[in-house]
C-alpha cells in the first residue's frame, strides 16, 4: 500500500536538508538566491519556489510553514501517482517525496529510481539516490550529504 500523506520523518528529512536561510531573527524570513545560478530561481522558508517569490521576499515564519505544508502536499500527490499503486513503505515514500521536492516532480517520474522501486528492486532504487547530486552539472557537497540521507531513509524499515 502507498502512504497518502508525508510522515514525521519525512518532513524533518526535508527541513533539514532545504534549511531555514536567511532566517531574519525577528519571525521572518528572506528570500535567497539559488546556490548553483546565484539568482533564480530565488528560495524562501523550507525550499519553496515559484514566481511569487523574488528578490526582497519577505515572509513570516507561519507563511513559510503554509507553503511547505501546501508545496509538500502537492508532491505527495504526484509521487503516490507516479507510483502508480507500487506499495512502498512509509520511509521510501518520505525519502522519494523529498528527492522529488528537491529534483522537481518531472525529473521524479523520469528517474530509474521510479523505475526501479516499481519493479521492486528496492535496493536498485536506493543506490539511485545518489545520482541526483549535481546542480547546474557540477556534484555537490550538500546534495550528495542529502542524498545519503535520503538512501538511508529509503532502506530503513518501517
């Protein structure tokens, strides 16, 4: 059976790895620019994105926790989707959610960890993971870390 909602554990995944930057210290929160361009797409609270948010963004930290809750949701209906009944465990789920948060969900469906968690080659689809650790073509320190997060998650029983 396919979760139908992100878990505790899945979501701490998330925060970790998309952080809090720019954290103003007054109970707001400013936009930055993306690491790999140094501009857009510009970021704000926990990762989100989107044409709403530029240069000089300012939220609070209750608007950033309602569009990660809202962005979140989103991608746990496209991955349930693109699983297409495949059962995964609450952990996998969780650990494939925040890879499609990060890659974006069309990168998601193409991937051969989709793929290969489908088939139920669980173990294929955990080694995968680390595929994914290149911004702008270049490996990254962070997303290799995160990745590594996300694999051990993947392969951790429920």
């Amino acid at each position: 059976m396919t979760p139908t909602k992100l878990g505790p554990k899945g979501e701490a995944l998330m925060k970790k790895w998309e952080g809090y930057s720019k954290d103003l210290g007054n109970g707001k929160v400013q936009a930055y620019p993306d690491p790999a361009t140094g501009g857009a797409p510009w970021t704000i609270g926990w990762g989100s994105t989107g044409p709403d948010i530029v240069k000089g963004t300012v939220w609070t930290r209750e608007q950033a926790q309602q569009r990660f809750d809202n962005d979140a949701t989103k991608f746990v209906t496209g991955v349930a989707k693109a699983l297409a009944g495949a059962p995964a465990t609450q952990n996998q789920f969780d650990a494939m959610v925040s890879l499609a948060y990060n890659v974006g969900q069309a990168n998601f469906n193409a991937s051969t960890l989709l793929r290969k968690h489908r088939a139920g080659d669980f173990s294929g689809a955990a080694a995968q993971f680390a595929a994914w650790n290149k911004a702008a073509g270049k490996p990254m320190a962070g997303l290799t870390a995160r990745r590594a997060d996300e694999a051990k998650l993947y392969g951790t029983p429920a």
